[in-house]
C-alpha cells in the first residue's frame, strides 16, 4: 500500500490504542520537524532536537514527530513518552511491567510498519522518474 504525503509536504497515520481509552496517536514523519509542528499545533519546541512528542492537554491524544532518517534509539525514546503519557492520561498509578512492554511493543512495530511503507513509496517514486537508465547498443 503506497502512502501520499500530506499537505504539509510530510507524511502522517493515525495509530489507535481502542482498549486504553481509545488513545489516538498521530504519528509524523518529515523532514522538517519545525515545519509539520507549526502547522499541526501551532509552534514547535525550542531546538536543536532530533524528534519529539506533543500532549494534547486534557484529551487522549499525542503527536509523535521523527524525521525520515530517524534512528531506532530515537524511536524507542519517543515512543516510551508516549507509552507513559497514555498510562498517566488512564490514571494507572502502577507502572506494569508487562503492560508497558505490551504497549510499547505494539507503538514501535506500528512506526515501523509506517515508515517502511514511506521507504516503498519513495522508492517507487524514485525509480518512476529515474527510469531505467539503460539502453542496448548495437
């Protein structure tokens, strides 16, 4: 499945945690962090930063932008603020282990199964308007 990039010229999915309190996520990649913030949320944070979370204050959603070249320990960080904002924002006072290896488990395959789709896509892109380069000599 091919992803398009959005009006912001980056690309965004939603992931949803249905049995937390169907907590939302939208998850951003781009390639300029400063940019796909402003225009989502207004501003963005002080910087330099390689990634970062925003919390929707009061609701059950968070924004999580990477850039394009993000790295695993990136996402991990990331994804861990995210984990435990849904688990302050449901009022667990306890901490689970198990719990939030599950959660945290199933935000990072779900980055990853997005940002592997965006690789396809560019690369299909890529190859579209390079074309084939090569030609038969006789």
């Amino acid at each position: 499945m091919k992803v398009k990039k959005t009006k912001y010229g980056d690309y965004a999915t939603w992931i949803y945690f249905k049995v937390l309190a169907n907590y939302t996520i939208r998850l951003v990649f781009t390639n300029d962090l400063a940019a796909s913030a402003k225009e989502r949320i207004g501003s963005s944070p002080e910087g330099p930063f390689e990634a970062f979370c925003y919390h929707v204050k009061d609701k059950g959603m968070s924004y999580i932008f990477l850039p394009m070249d993000v790295t695993e320990s990136t996402v991990a960080h990331e994804s861990w603020h995210i984990v435990n904002r849904m688990m302050r924002f449901i009022d667990v006072q306890d901490l689970d282990d198990e719990m939030v290896a599950y959660h945290l488990d199933h935000l990072v395959e779900a980055i990853y199964e997005f940002k592997n789709k965006i690789q396809l896509t560019e690369k299909e892109h890529d190859q579209k308007h390079r074309g084939t380069g090569s030609k038969k000599r006789s």
